[in-house]
C-alpha cells in the first residue's frame, strides 16, 4: 500500500485513470472492480447504489450500475469488457460502506472477454506510475472544490 | 484518507449547541469544503443555509418536517430535508464565509422553536454581518418573536424575513402543526409576524414559504399567492417530499406534473400580471385551464425563471438562495432548477405542463406591470443556456 496526498492506494491491483475504479485480477480470468479512494471521497455520502445482475454483458466503458449520493448521481462505468458473474449484495444493503472502505467494498466481479485483455495495458500500477497520476488527479478535484479542507 | 475536519465529535462530552455551533446544508458543506462532494451537474452555487441547533432540538412538531419533536430518534441523527445537516463550529463556519466571500450569493439562518432561538440568531446575524457582505435573510420561528425583536434583527443586519407558513389554509395548518401532540403553533400569530415584518422591511423584503402537496388544491394555493402578491410578499414554492418516519412519511410527493402547473400559473400570476379569472379550476379545486396568449406561455417557459427556485436575491438581484436537490433526489428531474433551465430542461419542462391541454386562448395581462412583483435584475436578458 501507498499513500499518496492523503490517500491510501493498495498495489496489488490496478487503476484505470478514465473511470477511477480500480480492477483486482483473479482467478480464472475474472476480475473484481470497485471505486478508487478519490471517486468515492468525491461523490460525497454516498446513499443509494444500483448494480447489473449477474449474467449482464458489458463492454469498456458501460455502466455496471448506478451510485447515488447526497447532490450527486452518476453511472458506475465498467473499466473492462466482459459478463458481470457476481455481485457485491453488501454494498447494495449498505452504500455506505463504499465510503468507509473503497478498496474492501469491491462492486461487481467481470469474466474478462479474452479477446479484450489488452483493455488492460492502459491501466496504472505500482507506486511509479501511480504517484503522479494520482497527484494530479487530487490536485484537479481539490481545484474543483470537490474535496473537503 | 484521514483529514481532520473542524466538526461535530461523534460522542461530544458537553453540548454542541448554538450560537456556538449551527448545522448547515449538505450543499453549503460541500460549497463551504467542510464535506467533500459534487453536484451531478455543475453550476455556481453560492446560497448557505445554516440552521439552528439544540441538543433539546425544536420543540414544534409539525407533521411533515424532520425535525419533529415527535419524530422518531435522536435530534442529532434527524435529518432535515431528508439529508444530513453537519454541525459545524461557528467561528470556522465564519472564517470560511470570509475565505470563500466572492462566490456568496445569499446567507440565511432557519430559526427553530426554542427558548434560546431569538437571541441566539441576533447575536449570530450580528457576527457574521460584521464580516461578510453577503445578504442575510432569517427564516424565522413565529413564536420566539414580536416586534421589537423583528426590529432588532434588522439593526443587526438582516434584509430579508422569511416566515415558513407552509401549510396554505388554516385548518391544514392547524392539522398539521396546531393540533399535533406536541404542537400549538398558531395560524393567526404567523400572519401577526407577516405584517409586523412587511411594515419594518418593506415590501419584498418577506416571503412566506408555500408548500404544494401538503392536501391543499390549486386554487388555495392561488389566493394565497394572490393575497401575498398584494401585500407586497412573496411566496416561495416548495414542493413536498416526504420525510422518512415523519407523521407523512408515507404520504406520496407531489406529482411533478401538477408541482409544474403550479410553478407556471404562480409565475403568470405574480411576475406577468395575468388576472385570477384567467385561472380555471375543476370540481376538486384543481388547475385545469389557464386562459393566456400562448406567446406569453412560450415566452415564459423559454425564459425558464419560472421553474428556477424561489429563493432570496442575491445583491445583484440574482437568484441568491438556489437549495439544489432540496426537494428532489439527484436522481430525479428538478422540481426547481437552481440553475437556468437548458433546452434539454426546457423540453422536460414542457412535456411534464402538456400545454396543449392546459392551455386556451385568452387575454393578456391585466395588472399594471407596478404592482407585479419585481423581477430581478438580468431576468428579461436571453437565456444563455438555450
């Protein structure tokens, strides 16, 4: 784990700097996504959560569900293409775990499409390359106003 | 992450009561950087709302707020409005209005029924009008003052007096606030602060907040509209969105169809000048018609103010006091748009009215263009957005 302006960012797994959610590869050619620690700080208390059910084909770049917090609604958008196999029923019983802990409170699991895998080399990984994307990234929002002082 | 932020403790061991501690917006937290957050869409927000707060919390009890006495949990767990209000210092909550001054529009503290409410929101007025510039209204709480006292709050610098009359009748204010458990709020000492606040701030500077869907009809909503607008007051509209656990909590939220003819027939009532008759009712006190030139409908709609918020004025004359999501979850269409209305709002807004059966030719407007009530500063410039 790192920490980067505040935030603690696990390293074994990767992050998409398009859609701030982080990727977990497992077993089998699955891999589990959630919120990175600034998607979720951002979004304010988050309040209500929408997910696909199992089986949903999505490609990079679709919505695997919808997060709803105090002023704020946006798609939950899928960093990988392949088939939803589960869900996460917790965080769909309490959102808010979501901003307790981002990187427990993973949101769905995707079989990756093979043929996509390559979908995965523009995501980050390990304390080099995370640094100063995630820098930026903090530097961008604070500048938004979207982050608490 | 772990910022440490200038908040309430979880388990505070004494009291975090007023005036050294108030609770603000959700809204005004994230403008004021004491929440982290966004808004699903972006657009300058600038009106903080802060509120009152007690350990021993209101002591009204009205039957659709969620601050009610009766209300089940805690007073710090309620929430008001359906989200949380943080409770922050005051003296942070000041220095952060001087830091962040230039994107203010309006300030406004919501009194609450309490012992301590009237000299608690002077001293308040008087703190923070020494510092910022920004316009200041008070929603007040009836029973905690008189007249000197609604003088007193003007010396300290407040502009505006709003009163939260709510219920539009007197028998649904006395259901719903009068003869209520812990109740004994009076219809008749409301009207009292009206006209004591009407003749020390002048006109337009009060407003009486209206909420639709409390079990009212349309045409009570358009006399009080109509008696106000005489008087020299506004109306703020609000519309009702139930409070989890309050005493009508289960009751629906106002169609959006019906909260859309609302704003639309307050709005050619109040700022067009459009005469009562021109309202036509059904059995049920309803709205069904609305007899007008359809120029001056499609003028309005395009305009987009009259689906805006009814909030104070900035110093320019602005929308000041804009309560984004205040009635509505971010995930709905917006009830008022703090912001002005886009095409994309504006074809919403339309299809929501379904002119065509609302609407039938008829006369322009009657009331000399004086005695309508004002509109603010820039409202007649194109909208930017369309």
């Amino acid at each position: 784990m790192i920490e980067i302006a505040g935030y603690e960012l696990r390293l074994d797994r990767l992050y998409d700097p398009a859609t701030h959610m982080w990727v977990q590869l497992q077993e089998g050619c699955r891999a589990r996504i959630g919120l990175d620690p600034l998607s979720s700080e951002t979004s304010g208390d988050v309040v209500a959560l929408s997910l696909v059910e199992p089986g949903t084909i999505v490609a990079q770049g679709e919505s695997v569900g919808d997060l709803e917090a105090a002023k704020f609604v946006g798609p939950l958008v899928s960093p990988v293409t392949g088939t939803v196999d589960e869900v996460n029923r917790d965080v769909l019983l309490e959102p808010a775990l979501l901003n307790r802990d981002p990187a427990t409170n993973w949101l769905v699991t995707v079989a990756l499409d093979p043929s996509t895998r390559h979908e995965l080399d523009a995501f980050l990984s390990g304390a080099e390359q995370l640094r100063p994307w995630f820098t930026v990234e903090v530097d961008r929002f604070r500048t938004q106003g979207a982050i608490a002082e | 992450m772990t910022t440490t932020l200038p908040m309430a403790d979880a388990t505070p061991a004494v009291r975090q009561d007023s005036p050294d501690w108030v609770r603000i917006s959700y809204a005004s937290a994230i403008a004021l950087r004491f929440r982290s957050g966004r808004f699903s869409r972006e657009f300058k927000f600038g009106g903080i709302n802060l509120l009152l707060s007690y350990d021993s919390g209101c002591l009204s009890d009205c039957g659709y707020c969620g601050l009610a006495r009766n209300r089940p949990g805690e007073y710090d767990d309620k929430s008001f409005i359906r989200v949380e209000w943080p409770l922050v210092r005051t003296d942070e909550f000041i220095d952060r209005l001087v830091r962040y001054e230039d994107r203010l529009t309006r300030l406004c503290i919501s009194m609450v029924t309490h012992g301590r409410a009237y000299p608690d929101t002077l001293e308040l007025t008087e703190r923070i009008t020494s510092k910022v510039r920004a316009p200041l209204s008070l929603l007040v709480a009836p029973p905690t003052l008189n007249e000197e006292r609604l003088r007193s709050l003007k010396a300290a610098g407040a502009d505006m007096i709003g009163i939260g009359m709510d219920a539009v009748t007197e028998d649904l204010f006395a259901s719903l606030r009068t003869n209520v458990p812990q109740g004994g709020l009076k219809w008749d000492q409301y009207w009292e602060t009206v006209a004591f606040a009407r003749d020390i701030y002048g006109p337009w500077h009060v407003n009486c907040h209206t909420l639709v869907g409390l079990g009212e009809n349309d045409a009570q909503l358009m006399d009080i509209f109509g008696r106000l607008l005489n008087r020299e007051v506004f109306s703020y509209l609000f519309c009702f969105n139930p409070e989890p656990d309050s005493r009508l909590g289960d009751r629906p939220k106002t169609p959006i169809e019906r909260w859309r003819r609302i704003q639309l027939a307050k709005f050619l009532l109040e700022e067009r000048g459009l005469d009562p008759a021109a309202f036509r009712f059904d059995d049920d006190g309803m709205l069904s018609r609305i007899r007008a030139p359809r120029a001056l409908i499609d003028e309005v709609v395009a305009d987009g103010y009259a689906f805006m918020t009814n909030g104070c004025p900035s110093s320019g004359g602005e929308p000041g006091c804009t309560r984004p999501m205040g009635s509505w979850r971010p995930t709905e269409s917006p009830r008022d748009y703090p912001w002005r209305p886009t095409a994309e709002d504006q074809a919403a807004v339309r299809e929501q009215l379904d002119l065509e059966a609302l609407i039938e030719p008829g006369p322009g407007p009657t009331r000399p263009a004086h005695l309508c009530a004002p509109p603010a500063a820039g409202r007649f410039a194109p909208n930017p957005e369309v």
